[in-house]
C-alpha cells in the first residue's frame, strides 16, 4: 500500500514502514473477514470462528503497536533470574512437590521476544499511558486470541458481535494512545 493511502486510515505515527504495511494490511483482512461473515449463507458456526479471527488480527495489531511504541520510547522491562541454584537438604524440605532452594538472583532485561500483550498491557497500564478501561478491552481481546490454541479451554468466551465491536475499539483506542505519545513530541 502506498504511505498516502497509510496515512488516510491514520498509521502515521507508526514511522517503521515494515510494521506500518502489516498494520495496514491486517487491518485490510479483518475488513475482508467482516464482510465475509456478513454474506447470505454463512452458517452461525463459521460466522462464529470468523469473528474469532478478526478479534485475533485486532490483539495482534495491539500488540504490534504496543511494542513498537515501547521500543520507540526506549522503554525497558526486566524479570527475576536465578543462577547457581543449589537444593537444601532432605531436612529443610516440607514437600514432594516442591524444593526450598538458594540461589544468586538478579534482574536482567527482557529481550523483545519475550514481550508479550500481557507484559506489554501490565507494562504501558502501571505506568498510567493506557486507562482501565481501554485495558480491559486489550485484555478481553487478549484472552479470545489465546483460544487459538487448540489445547486451551473456550468455555466462558464469547465470539459474538459486541466482542469484535470491543476489540475494534481496543484497536483505536491503542492507536490513540501511540498517536498521543509519539507525535506530540
């Protein structure tokens, strides 16, 4: 897609121009699928694990956003390692199931393939950029794309229309928010 045509569905605060055409272009299939969905004789269960995909393409589009968002603002994030772990004896032990332990801990980076919509949501949410109620929009999106997983269990979540309506917002929202802190600068 050309910048100009970027530029009228308002990515233009996404100044990679790589991630800038994914967006675009996934926001493209989620209209395709809308449409999709909306012709005469698609059955309750397909229309069903369409809108499931387009709620999966709008936490993908969050995510995206949201990472790029963190690295352009040079963000960091960092988790507990432990090295040099050594088990305590049998005494000091009150389980089978677990082990007391002692060992060297430290905070290290987290590299960017370990940041996910669930770090990035927590992340961008405790530092007060993104309010609650655009979090819980994230996180309900968050938690239907997670049902793609073949193993995880979809009972409680719901595909419907007011789903994607949400999603759909959470996206705008996230695109308001990366639009705030990265071109008013």
């Amino acid at each position: 897609m050309s910048r100009r045509k970027n530029k009228k569905v308002g990515l233009d605060f996404i100044s990679d121009a790589t991630l800038r055409r994914k967006v675009s272009d996934a926001i493209e299939t989620t209209s395709f699928l809308y449409l999709k969905r909306n012709e005469k004789g698609v059955s309750a269960g397909f229309a069903s694990e369409i809108r499931r995909m387009e709620i999966l393409y709008a936490a993908s589009i969050i995510e995206a956003v949201l990472l790029f968002l963190f690295k352009k603002r040079n963000e960091s994030m960092t988790k507990m390692d432990y090295k040099d772990v050594h088990i305590l004896p049998a005494s000091y032990q009150q389980s089978a199931a677990s082990q007391f332990v002692v060992a060297k801990q430290s905070k290290v980076l987290r590299q960017d393939r370990e940041l996910m919509l669930d770090n990035l949501l927590d992340f961008f949410s405790e530092k007060r950029v993104i309010k609650n109620s655009l979090k819980t929009k994230i996180d309900k999106a968050r938690r239907v794309r997670n049902t793609f997983h073949l193993s995880k269990s979809r009972k409680g979540i719901r595909c419907g229309a007011k789903a994607v309506d949400s999603a759909n917002d959470a996206v705008i929202g996230t695109f308001a928010v990366a639009r705030r802190l990265l071109i008013s600068k």
